[in-house]
C-alpha cells in the first residue's frame, strides 16, 4: 500500500527537478571597473534610485565615451544557461547599456574569448526602467575549461553643460529560459 501511495509522489518531486529553473543574478555595483591607463575610473555608484542601486557613467567628461565593468559568474559548475537579462534605467538619448555573456579558455587552453549572448538597454519613458532579456544557444557551464563573466558596456556622450540623464545599470541576471 505504501508503495502505491509513494509512486506518484516521487515521479511529482522528479518532474520537478527536471523544469527546475537556474537563475544566477549580480548587482551590477558588484561589478569591477576597467581603469584607463592614468588611474581614472569612468564609472561611480549610484545609491539614490527607486529601483536600488547601481553603476553609471561619471557625468563629467572622464565617464564620457565607453566604460566596461566585468561581474564574475558565480553559478555552480554544470549550470546550463541560455538567457541573459539586463535590469536598469535608460531615458537618455545621450547613452546605452549592453551587458555580454562571455566564456574566456583557461588553464592554456587554444582560444579567444567568446561571447555567448548579449543584451542592450533601450529608451524608456519616465526614468527609463526596465528589464530586457535575450536568448542564446543553451550553454553548460565548465569551469575546468573556462572561466565566465558578465561585460557591461556603458555608452555615454553627455555634455557637461546639459542636464540629460545618464544610463543606470542595476542588475544581471543569466537563467535557462527567457520565459521567467
């Protein structure tokens, strides 16, 4: 009688695990910056949005042009991911944000880095939030072979004399499907 009783319950906790959704996510402040050869950081925190915190451009001609920031994946080895999410505020015609998924070789193997999926901030009404994802060929994540990242690419051509708005990034995010 047990054994009936336990059939259906163990083929439900099975099918579970097997729809089971993986979601890695980092806050772009997480983020480390690539210095310019003379020191300067293009990029500083922001601590004062309604959405949380977050990573821009300086608004001063040191964040002018693009900045990256490199966010290590962290998620378990094994990991199978194919969708990259990108959450932040973007209401400016004067900049854009574009977060890549890439997987570097490692331990000397053949290869350059490869960029396996990306996604771009657009223009948005009001303070620009949002969150946009894109899809990308299933990849399983092999630390043996490769070390992953997250490249953000912060575009900003502001004028010191205006007061145009610049992008925020808040948030990435990688899972396996786009469909959260």
């Amino acid at each position: 009688m047990r054994t009936k009783l336990l059939a259906p319950l163990v083929f439900a906790l099975a099918a579970f695990d097997v729809s089971a959704q993986n979601v890695w996510t980092a806050n772009a402040t997480t983020a480390v910056p690539n210095f310019l050869s003379n020191g300067t950081v293009k990029t500083t925190t922001v601590d004062t949005t309604i959405h949380g915190r977050g990573v821009r451009p300086r608004t001063t001609p040191e964040g002018f042009g693009t900045s990256f920031l490199y966010i290590p994946v962290t998620a378990p080895n094994g990991t199978t991911f194919a969708c990259i999410g990108l959450r932040a505020m973007d209401n400016s015609i004067s900049g854009n944000i574009r977060a890549e998924f890439v997987r570097q070789p490692r331990n000397g193997n053949a290869g350059p880095a490869v960029t396996l999926g990306a996604v771009g901030s657009v223009d948005a009404a009001g303070d620009g939030f949002q969150f946009v994802t894109g899809p990308f060929a299933a990849q399983v994540l092999n630390y043996s072979q490769y070390t992953y990242y997250i490249r953000l690419n912060m575009n900003y051509q502001g004028s010191p004399a205006a007061l145009i708005p610049s992008p925020i990034a808040l948030d990435v995010s990688l899972s396996g499907t786009c469909s959260l």
